[in-house]
C-alpha cells in the first residue's frame, strides 16, 4: 500500500564510509524480476532510487568500496515496495431492482469481497499484508431514505476484521443487522468498507465500499368494522391503513366468502400497486365493500402484500356477518260496529 519514498538515507554510514578512501554505492534488486542495479552516491544525503519500485518489493543494499584495497563492505540494506491492495465489494440481495442493492430488515443477504495484490512473507510491513474489513449500520431520521456515506463510516463500526489472503470470501446474513424498539421497523442502511492500513506517513485509506438499503416489514389496519360484527343494514364505508410499505409492492383488500382466507377465492376490493424507490405508509378511503356483498352470510376481509419476498398478510383477517333481511310480524285486527247478530 505504501508509496515507499523514492530517497534513501545516507547519513548513518559508518566512519568507514564517510572518508574519501572509499566509493559508495547502492545496489536495487529487484525481487519479482532478478533485476540488479548498482548507483554510485555520495557519503551523506539522499538519492531516488535507479529502478521503479516493484510489488513484490526491492532489496536495497548499501555498499562501501576501499579504494586501496578494493574490499567491500555491506553497510546496511532495506527490503521495501510500493504496494496498494486492490479490493471489490458486491452485495446481493433477493431484490432485483439494480439502482441500488435493497432488502428487506428480516430477509438475507451476501456480501462478496475480493481482495488482490496482498504480499506474503516474513519482514513485510502489516500494511501489505492485510487489509481492514468494517460493516456500519446507521438508521434513516425521520424524514430521509438517503444517508451520507462518509458521515456513516466515520462512527464506530459494528464489527470489523483483518482480512490477510487474496481471493474470493462471501458473507451471509440471515437478515440486517439495524435495529429498532420494534425489530420489525428497522429502517436505514449497512454499509461494507475496506480499508487499506496505514503505514508510516500514509494514513489508513478507504480502497472499496458498498452498501444495502434495508427497508421494514409492512404493516396495516382495517379501519370501520370490527372482528365478529354483525351488520344489519348496510356494510360502512372502510378505510385501509398502509405502513411501511415495501418500494415494490402489490397491496390487495380481498373479500372473501365464509371465515377462511386459505383455498377459497376472495374477490378483490381494493388495490394498491407499487413500483418506486423508497418505501411509503398511505391511507385509503373503501367504500365498495357494500356493493361487493350481494347476500346474508359470513365473510372475511384480509389485507395483504405481494413483494419479491412472497405474499404477507399486513394484519389479521377480520371476519364478520351480514344479515339485511327485515322480518314483519302480521298481525290480525278484526274491526266491528259493536253490533250483536
């Protein structure tokens, strides 16, 4: 990771090489190629290196030649490389909608992260052996569907973890990990970073991220009748009480004929068709339930969801019972004029 400064220091040579019986040298070796170069420099100071810095490093050796003798000595050397791992992070959800990866706060999800161009062996500075895996989770204020990535990665990550191989590793979670007083309505976004470590004057650097909208559980109320009623004029007008919507959703009122909802074919009341990008809660007026029962009898009312994720109730069916027929009692009146005969 780190852009090893391209100047080496000089000025700790031993007293042997700082006097003018002896020519001093820097020799690159070029580990992953075997190349060999040899740089005169002076007795004290700095020189850039002769040779591009290679990923799998450079050995530089420090030399002193005695003039007279023509002995050299080996003074000091350095193994060291110009390094920055390479990282990708793709998140995957159940959700095919492609702006931005979503999900649902009680459904799964992967994370897939692929990490190139880590070095192994002994020697090497942490920062090219490894790097840094965190997942933030930060819940949406009131109000938004949209956070800052960098004000969310800049808190306390939830968890984190070195990651020290190159290659492929994925992730699964059986649901989010936002939470809420209602763990059902959590409602925000996780994100994944991977940071390069910090190495010398280098600071730790973000090199991959991706994050997951996560979405709550629907939710809804039949307002206008209650569970076990029995009418006798006619069915009032309802309203429906969405939350929470999901962004892709097919919201359905069914009636159906009898107490069960299983098996048997409702009729459909009132419908209300999604197909955004963030999520909604909506109240709608139903007043045509009355003119969807035609006769005396039980029946269930059932509002439902329908999103990639299976169709859900949004409440528990309400069952209830018509009877509109009004019965008369005859009664016989005999009138008379008091007359006996």
């Amino acid at each position: 990771m780190k852009p090893f400064a391209l100047l080496l220091a000089l000025s700790s040579l031993n007293a042997s090489a700082q006097t003018s019986g002896y020519v001093n040298f820097i020799r690159q070796n070029q580990q992953g190629t075997s190349v060999v170069w040899d740089m005169p420099v002076a007795a004290a100071g700095t020189a850039p290196s002769a040779l591009a810095h290679e990923s799998s490093g450079s050995l530089f050796q420090l030399w002193t030649v005695a003039q007279t003798t023509a002995k050299d000595h080996l003074l000091d050397q350095k193994l060291v490389g110009a390094y920055l791992p390479k990282a990708d992070i793709k998140i995957t959800t159940l959700d095919p909608y492609t702006i931005v990866p979503r999900t649902r706060v009680d459904q799964p999800f992967s994370v897939e992260i692929k990490v190139a161009d880590l070095l192994t062996g002994s020697s090497l500075p942490e920062a090219a052996t490894k790097v840094l895996l965190e997942q933030h989770v930060a819940s949406y204020p009131t109000g938004l569907t949209a956070l800052e990535p960098a004000a969310v990665v800049a808190n306390t990550p939830l968890n984190s973890a070195y990651i020290s191989q190159n290659g492929s590793t994925v992730l699964r979670f059986a649901a989010s990990s936002l939470k809420a007083t209602d763990p059902t309505k959590a409602l925000g976004e996780e994100h994944f970073v991977i940071h390069a470590l910090a190495d010398g004057s280098i600071s730790q650097s973000q090199i991959a991220s991706a994050h997951v909208q996560v979405w709550p559980v629907a939710s809804g109320e039949i307002i206008g009748i209650t569970a076990g009623q029995e009418l006798r004029y006619q069915v009032p007008s309802l309203q429906i009480n969405l939350h929470d919507l999901y962004p892709r959703s097919d919201t359905s009122l069914i009636l159906y004929e009898g107490s069960e909802v299983n098996g048997v074919q409702g009729k459909l009341i009132k419908s209300y068709p999604m197909d955004r990008d963030t999520g909604t809660s909506i109240i709608l007026d139903v007043p045509e339930v009355s003119s969807a029962i035609t006769r005396n009898g039980t029946y269930t009312l059932a509002l439902m969801s329908e999103t990639v994720y299976g169709t859900e109730l949004l409440c528990t069916p309400i069952t209830f019972s018509v009877k509109r027929t009004i019965e008369v009692n005859a009664m016989q009146v005999n009138f008379t004029d008091g007359t006996e005969h």
